[in-house]
C-alpha cells in the first residue's frame, strides 16, 4: 500500500515496540493524519479457543466517558403502531417499510439497528446484509427490546457492540484524540474488560495483542497491564 507523505513523516513518532497504553494515548495525537478531530481506535486480538467460532464472539459495554463519541443513526424496527414511540424516543430512522426496503437496496445509513421482539420474523431475511456489518438486531446485545426509550438513551450515552472477525479480532472506537488521557484509560480498561468476559477471560488471558490508533494513522502496539 502507497502512503502519503504526511504519513510517512508521522512514522518518525511511532515507537518500537509495544509501550503501556498510559504512554500510546500521550504519543496517538501526533500519529494522527487526518484533517479533523479523529477517535482513539482500539483493535483486540484475542485467543480463541479452537472450540469457538471467532465469529460468535460478541458482546457490549458502556463508555464511562463517551463524550461526544457516540455521534450515533440509530435505526428502529417496530411495528407501526409503535413507530411515533421509537420518533419520540429519539431514533433517527422508525418507518418500518422504508426501513426494510433501503436495507433490501443495500442504503444502511444509520449505526445501531434496535428492534421489537414482534418484528423480528420479518426483519430476519435482512440478516444476510446486516449481519456482516454487525447491524443484525440481537437480544444479547440489548438492541432486541419493546423498551425502544432506554435502549436507545443507552447508545445516545455511549454504549457499544462490539463482534470479532473471522481471525478473532475486535475493532472498537474508545473515545477522542482530544479527550482527557484519564478519560480514555478508563475507556479503555472498560472496553478491554468487556471484550475478554465475552469469552470468560481476564484481559491478559484473552488478548494476545492490542493496538491503538487514531482514526487515520498508523497504530501503536500496547501493553495491557495498567499501572
């Protein structure tokens, strides 16, 4: 892969080697290639028992600190007489047939989808283009629920969904370059701690590697024994 210049000159930040996530989050701001306020990135490789599908490991957690991180589309399927609840609790998209016809023509422009247990049978034919995205509607992620008000504040303050890779990997956004350092570690203690309880582990049993990056950058590898 050809890269830019700005990157190329960025590398000169990048250290050698793994360093404590204390020390990625002071060095992150100067990897960053991008014109904007970017995120704090975080990918988790984890060890998979060779019993379990990479691929159902999936799970959520909640940002102590989400800031402004959570600039989230939230889509809502219901039924129709309950479309004027999901407007009024906040979802950006909540016509059902609307809904499920942009999903048929490949239009997913929202973050989260949430739905209501009765209209799970109709929507589950559009597993085959949310599912890879990680949008599918699912009960153990709490987006499965008639309670449309709380859910939807629940990702509104920061909650996310998270699901690993075919190789077992987590990619997951913890916050913003710009946001407090002590913030961000707790951000990150939280999500490595949930990420590892999805498959009955401590982080340092779980994860054979984890990196940070900036929305656009390169990643530093870091070492996830906190101080």
């Amino acid at each position: 892969m050809r890269r830019g210049k700005k990157y190329k000159q960025v590398l000169q930040n990048k250290p050698q080697g793994a360093v404590s996530v204390e020390e990625a989050l002071e060095i992150l701001p100067k990897l960053s290639t991008s014109q904007f306020e970017g995120s704090v990135e975080l990918h988790v490789k984890l060890r998979v028992p060779k019993t379990t599908d990479p691929k159902s490991i999936k799970g959520s957690f909640s940002l102590p600190h989400a800031g402004e991180t959570k600039t989230v589309k939230i889509a809502v399927f219901t039924s129709k007489d309950k479309e004027t609840e999901a407007k009024e609790a906040g979802a950006d998209f909540y016509e059902f047939d609307k809904l499920v016809q942009d999903v048929k023509d490949g239009k997913v422009e929202f973050d989260v989808a949430i739905a209501t247990p009765d209209v799970m049978p109709k929507i589950a034919p559009l597993g085959k283009t949310l599912g890879p995205k990680g949008l599918m509607p699912n009960p153990k992620l709490g987006t499965v629920t008639d309670d449309l008000a709380t859910a939807i504040q629940e990702f509104r303050k920061g909650k996310n969904n998270f699901k690993a890779d075919v190789s077992g990997t987590v990619h997951v956004k913890v916050g913003k370059l710009t946001q407090d350092k002590k913030e961000l570690l707790e951000n990150i203690r939280e999500a490595l701690s949930a990420i590892a309880s999805a498959i009955g582990k401590t982080p340092e049993q779980a994860i054979t590697k984890a990196h940070l990056a900036p929305t656009m950058g390169p990643a530093i590898e870091v070492n996830i024994k906190f101080a």
